[in-house]
C-alpha cells in the first residue's frame, strides 16, 4: 500500500462511523429515486420503529462479539422473552416485564457458565440453548397457555407509540441503552476488559483478570438485551407468537459486523452496530420498494451485506 | 551501495555455498542485518551465535523456508534463490531441524512416500546411524525424540543432499546418539560433501568442525578454526562489545543484598522442575541460569500463579501462598514479564489501555474510569522507560523493544513488590536490552526484589547480584554475580563442577 493510501485508510479508519453514516444517507437517497416523495418524516419515524428492537438485539451481539464470541441464541430468546411476558401479563403488566426478562437473564447465565466455566466454544453453547429455548418454550406454550396471549396496551406503546407524532417512544428507550453502551464500553473498567479478552485471553489473565467473571456477566447482559429487544419488538408488531423475533438473528450479528466490530474481537464499537442495524432496516426498506419476489429479496439482502463486510474489510484493512 | 569484499574468492574457489550480505526483517524486527556464509565442499562448517543472533533465519533463508530481503546465495558458483523448500531440496540442500518433523500419525514408511524419499537409501543412513532393521510401520507417535530425530536425519540424508543442515539436533541427543551423528557427519565430509553444524555446545564445534562462522545481531563478524584454541575467540565473538562491559560492570562488584525475604521458594515441583529451594531478597536481582528446558519455565510459571506446582511451597512474607490464578500472585506482589511479549499484550489496543490493564483487573473496579488519573499513572511509567511512541496507537505498530517496555510499563504503573523477568529482552537490540537491566537494577535499588532469567549467560553479570544455576530440574549452584563469568555458568548450566583453583 502506497502511503498515501495508508493515510487514507487510516483516516477512514478512524473516522469509519462517518463512511457508515454517508452510506446510511446514501441509501435513502436511494429510496427518494426510486419513489420520490418516499423519504418523508414519517418513513423515517418507521424506519427509527423498527431498527428500534434489532438495535437492541445487536447491542447484546456487540458485547459478546467484542471478546471475540458469538451469541446464537439471542433470537430465540427475544421470542421467549415476549412471548412469556405476554402469557403472564394477564396477572399483571409488571410480573410479565419481569419474567420475559428473567429468561434472558437465566439464558445469558446458562450460556456464560458454559463459555466461561466450562470452555465451551460461544458458538455451540449458545447454537445448543437457542434449541434448548425454543423447545422449552413450544412446551410451555401448549402445556400452560390456551390461546395465543395478547400484548398488553403499556408494551404495544412502548413498541409502536409516537411522541409529537413522529418520534417512536422506542427510541428512547434505544438511546438510552445505547448511551450506556457506548461510555460503557469506552470509560468503564467493565469495558476495558470485553476488549482485552477479545484480543487476548491470556494477557488478560497475566494480567490479573478472572476473565470467566466477565464473560459469565457479558453473556447475562446479552440475555438480557435480547429480552428488552423481544419485549419492545412484540410490542411493535402488536403480536408475540413463537417465531417473532427469528429472523433477526443473522441481521443481529450483520448489523454488528457491518458497523465495523471485528468478528474475532477486541475492537469495535456499540455506535457503529446501532448505525449497522438502521442500514439493515433502510436496506429492507429499500428492496420491498423495489417490489421484488421474497426469494429474490432475500438473495439481494444476502449479497448487500456480503459486499458491505467485504468493502469495510478491504478498506479499513482488518483482518 | 558499497562493492562486496572480494578479498579471499581466490583462496577460497572450492565454495560449495557463498552466500552474502543475507538480510530479512519481520515488520519492524530486523532478523538478519547482513550474514555472510561460506562452506567450502568437503567440510563440517559451524554456525555459531547467541540467541537472536540470527541463525535460525540463516538457515531458513538458504533451505528456501524464507525468502531473503537482500544479499546474494552461490551454490558451485552459480546465483541462486530458493523460493521453497522443495527447490532447495532438489538443489542438494536439506535441513534437519531440533525438532523432529515426521508426522505422527502416518507410518514412518507413508512418511517417507509423502516426501518422496528413497526408501532403500533411506535404511542404508538408518543402519549408518545403528537403527538398522527398523520396522517402517511404526507410527512416529509411538517413538522416544531421539529416534525420531534419528529418523529424520536418515530422511533427510537418503536424498543424498550437498550441504546438509543440522540445527541444534545434538539437543535433544543422549551423547551414544550424537557420536554416531557425528560420524555419518564425518562420512559426508569424507566423500567431498559438505555440512553445516549449529549447536550451543562448544565442546560439539570443535570436536567436529572444520571451521565456525559466528553471527552477531544479525552479522557475520568473523570465522574461526575452533580446533586450533578457537573456542576463546568464538566466544569473544559471540558476546561482542557486552562482553567488555561485563568485565567493566565486575570491576565495581554490587553488594549482596541484604534486605528482607521477598519469596521463599521450598523444595517446589512441578513438571521437570525436581525439588528447588531458594530465597529472593528485596532489594536484590536473583539470576537464574539455565539452558533451555531445565525446569525454569516451570519455576516462573509456578510463582506468578500461571500454573499450579505439585508439590512444594512458595512463601511470601514469610506466609505459604497457593497461586491458582495470576491473580493470586499479583495481590501478593509477584508480577511476570513472559519471554513472548505478544503473550503479555493486546495488540489491537492502545499503549494506554497495555499499560492500564492491571487497573481494572478486579471487580471493583468494574465501574468508571478516572480518565486525568488514568492518563496521568501512564504517563508516568511511559516517560520512565522512554516508550517511544504516541501512547494512543496499537501496540502492534511498535517494535519488539517497545514493546516489551510497554509490558513491563504496565508493571510500573501498576504496581508490584517482586519483578518475575522470563528472558524479557529476548530477540530485542541491544540498546534497549540495556535500558532494560539498567531499569531492573534501579528497581533493585529502590527496594524490589527482582528474579531475572535470562538465556543469554553473559547478561548476567550485567544485571544480577547473585545467580542460580537450574540443571536437569534441580538447583545444581548458586554463586554471587562476580564469580558468575560466562565460562562458569556454562559449565554449572551443563551440570559440571566448578573448576578447580577457583
């Protein structure tokens, strides 16, 4: 590389949450060619509405992908989370918020015993409880719920409700959790250590880290993302059925890789995930105006984010 | 650049290899400044250095393991680069590293079909060197280290090579082992062809070798006939200037130490380590000495809580303490500086977060962090060791030097009360392996107790008050620094008495 590539790239580099932003607006440009008139105030309060739970489903990825893991089973724990704080709502709201999170918490802990206790790889044990949660819930839905429960009104606000019309409550919740997240990661002692592990566990440990403490809190803080990301998802759609939150898993994880988190660890930043996951949805935006077959849109999704991973990894010069 | 030195081409015609002006670098890391090499046909060629010398990367340049960055290779006069080892082979050169390399899980004759060796001429080398009769379906898994590096030999030997290459394969030879080496070496030479030798044994070059080219810092600074009293100017060479600072350094002997006892260590086991029993003084640099192997990783690892000895005690403050985590010997003031810094460091972090590490390491500093405090304890320990860097880049942007400082920066601003040092200027240049023992001396003399091991012998008279000698996993003599010249630790480091009349 030339050097003066070198110093492009370093600039680039270090200011990577601009490029994603420009691509971000790109995008919506996009969008106002294909149909003018279509990025209005009101597409962008959709689009803010439903990168509102991905957001947060990412945040939990963001965590455990910087100390160099990864977390499978957040979908499927969102689904459980909303679905179990719905069937418990009927004997009050605030029992349901408690036990859907309960169960990201008592996930995140089962899967941080397996990762830090037992040394399981990140990818098998938290792959093994998505199964393990999805199963247990199939069970518990036929076993203790007769019909489809409903999303109680406070939830259904909080997923879809708007401020002075255009300003969705979620994103308030999003901004919060995003302004801990990210001075969290940056300014605290916590933060500090979810990148040292990621680089490298065994400087870390020389270092005088118990590291199984910190990946075992990580993990429970990714559960209980992932619940807060399927609560306010159910209330979104108005619906918390057995497959809600699905089919966010990969966006989970692209949204992450896309804003600039190394798949291996010890770098990266919340800031750039939450951008990852308005791509995301702008994108989904973006090729259900093109009117396309699901397969094909979904084949375009796929490549879309292939490219991205592929330009940022050629760019910033990651490995 | 300036024209090659051309004065003994004429004498020396019979070159088999000529290699000169070889250098490689790593990043920033300067392997190899400018090796010259010439192996006259017929002749048992030494290659001698310390550790970082550069040796390894010689060899590998000429079997075609790595390419070089500069510098020429003549094999009979003509030029040549290897861009693998399978060409170098097919030229005649072959190497036989320390460590054996057979697969283990193929048999020893599917081994010999993968590399294309002549299986006939391959068990005429394997009763040469008295494995005749060899069963060829033995996996290599099952077999002790010096068959296999026998096996390995008689591999490398089939192909019938010109120069063959035999890094350090004495090593891990029994002696009844390394004189049949020697006598197939012997033979070679016998029929005009020609073998390079590498070993740390001195004894081994002149028994052996015609002739020894000694390598320093990367340089080629001078060949010697070790049979005619050589061995004297090979180790001269060797040390280079350190050695006359050493000699400076004795001159104005330090003091023993007579602080309190930082560490106790009692009859401690663990792996090869066999029974060591030592006390280390605040306020003193404890030497240990040993060649590669002789238990003191496992010492090191022991005392920083790396891994857990079988049996045994290590007291501190007069208390027996059991380190299960690093953890443990931290809170009770051990620190370790690994020989590999990459093991100590995050490479894709700042040198601030490096240095800053420890800060963080229990959960009660989980919380925020005082940034202006922060920067400040770091910048501290930077301006001690003169880290030259903006604290704010990766680590691994820095050279090797750098960033050994950073690790033991981290230290610094950390806080410790004894410094474990695990050869912690391996591979590092000289200016800054100075910095280095004079920061751990300083150390020393405000009060910390320091353990230093080190496997370049003659640094220790540099850095250390007193020395250990560690043989065969057992503490084998002690000495204070002054008596502690490298003759003496080597022939302690090789399990022989002391010398008489000293």
């Amino acid at each position: 590389m030339s050097s003066r590539a070198a110093a492009t790239a370093r600039i680039v580099q270090q200011n990577s949450i601009i490029v994603l932003i420009a691509l971000l607006v790109a995008l919506a440009g996009l969008i106002e060619v294909i149909r003018p008139g279509a990025v209005n105030a009101n597409w962008v309060s959709n689009i803010l509405e439903f990168a509102a739970p991905l957001g947060i489903l990412a945040a939990g990825q963001t965590l455990v992908v910087i100390t160099g893991g990864i977390d499978l089973s957040v979908a499927n724990v969102a689904t459980a989370a909303a679905y179990i704080m719905a069937s418990q709502a009927p004997f009050g709201v605030t029992r349901g918020i408690v036990a859907g999170l309960l169960v990201g918490v008592v996930v995140g802990l089962v899967n941080g015993v397996g990762v830090a206790v037992f040394r399981v790889q990140p990818l098998i044990m938290t792959l093994a409880m998505g199964l393990v949660v999805t199963g247990t819930l199939n069970v518990y839905s036929q076993a203790a719920v007769r019909s489809v429960p409903g999303v109680p009104a406070v939830i259904h606000t909080l997923g879809s409700g708007t401020v002075l019309e255009y300003v969705p409550v979620s994103l308030f919740l999003w901004a919060v959790l995003a302004a801990v997240l990210i001075i969290g990661l940056r300014g605290t002692g916590f933060g500090r250590l979810l990148y040292a592990l990621g680089d490298n566990q065994e400087a870390t440990r020389l270092a005088g880290v118990r590291g199984w403490q910190v990946l075992l809190t990580n993990y429970m803080a990714c559960g209980l993302l992932s619940a807060v990301a399927g609560i306010v998802l159910a209330g979104t759609v108005n619906a918390a059925d057995l497959s809600l939150a699905n089919i966010l898993l990969l966006p989970s994880v692209a949204a992450v890789v896309i804003g600039g988190t190394s798949i291996f660890g010890g770098s990266g930043s919340y800031s750039g995930t939450a951008v990852g996951a308005l791509i995301l949805t702008v994108l989904n935006s973006v090729l259900t105006l093109l009117d396309v077959p699901d397969a094909v849109k979904q084949v375009l999704y796929g490549a879309i984010i292939v490219l991205l991973a592929a330009a940022y990894t050629r760019v910033l010069g990651r490995d | 650049m300036a024209a090659a030195p051309n004065d003994d081409s004429l004498t020396d015609s019979g070159s088999l290899l000529e290699a000169s002006g070889l250098a490689k670098h790593f990043g920033p890391v300067v392997a190899l400044r400018s090796a010259d090499l010439r192996v006259r046909g017929g002749e048992i060629h030494a290659l001698m250095g310390a550790n970082g010398a550069g040796k390894s990367t010689l060899v590998k340049i000429l079997t075609g393991a790595l390419t070089a960055d500069g510098g020429t290779i003549r094999l009979g006069g003509r030029a040549r680069t290897f861009r693998s080892t399978s060409e170098a082979r097919k030229a005649g050169l072959i190497c036989v590293y320390q460590d054996p390399s057979l697969l283990p899980d193929l048999t020893v004759l599917q081994n010999l079909i993968l590399t294309a060796t002549p299986i006939s001429s391959f068990r005429r080398y394997l009763a040469d060197l008295g494995l005749g009769g060899f069963d060829l379906s033995t996996m290599p898994r099952e077999l002790a280290r010096p068959t296999l590096s026998l096996l390995d030999l008689a591999r490398a030997l089939a192909i019938e090579p010109q120069l063959l290459l035999l890094d350090e394969i004495t090593a891990s030879l029994p002696a009844d082992l390394t004189s049949r080496v020697f006598s197939v070496a012997r033979q070679l030479r016998a029929e005009g062809r020609s073998v390079i030798f590498i070993s740390h044994r001195l004894a081994e070059v002149s028994a052996l070798c015609d002739r020894a080219t000694v390598l320093r810092d990367g340089k080629t600074v001078g060949v010697v006939e070790p049979a005619q009293g050589g061995e004297e100017r090979i180790v001269k060479l060797m040390l280079g200037p350190v050695a006359e600072e050493v000699a400076a350094e004795a001159a104005s002997p330090s003091t023993p130490a007579t602080g309190a006892v930082a560490v106790e260590v009692r009859d401690l086991k663990a792996g090869t380590l066999n029974g060591v029993s030592f006390t280390l003084r605040f306020g003193e640099v404890l030497g240990v000495a040993a060649l590669e192997g002789q238990g003191e990783k496992e010492l090191f690892d022991c005392m920083a809580g790396v891994r857990r000895p079988e049996s045994g005690q290590i007291l501190v403050g007069g208390k027996a303490r059991s380190f299960g985590h690093p953890a443990d010997a931290i809170r009770a003031g051990l620190v370790l500086i690994p020989a590999d810094r990459l093991q100590a460091l995050l490479r894709q972090r700042s040198v601030r977060e490096n240095i800053a590490l420890p800060f963080v390491n229990r959960i009660a500093r989980w919380g925020p962090i005082n940034p202006r405090r922060e920067k400040r304890r770091v910048a501290t320990a930077v301006k001690r060791l003169q880290i030259d860097t903006r604290v704010t880049s990766e680590v691994r942007r820095l050279s090797g030097g750098n960033q050994q400082k950073v690790g033991i920066a981290r230290w610094l601003a950390g806080g410790f009360k004894t410094l474990l040092c695990f050869d912690p200027t391996r591979g590092i240049d000289i200016g800054t392996k100075r910095q280095i023992y004079g920061l751990v001396k300083e150390l020393a003399a405000n009060g910390s107790a320091v353990l230093l091991f080190t496997s370049e012998l003659p640094e220790i008279q540099l850095a250390c008050n007193r020395v250990i000698v560690l043989f065969g996993g057992e503490l084998v003599d002690e000495m204070p620094a002054s008596d502690a010249d490298e003759r003496a630790l080597l022939r302690a480091a090789h399990g022989l008495p002391s010398e008489e009349g000293e």
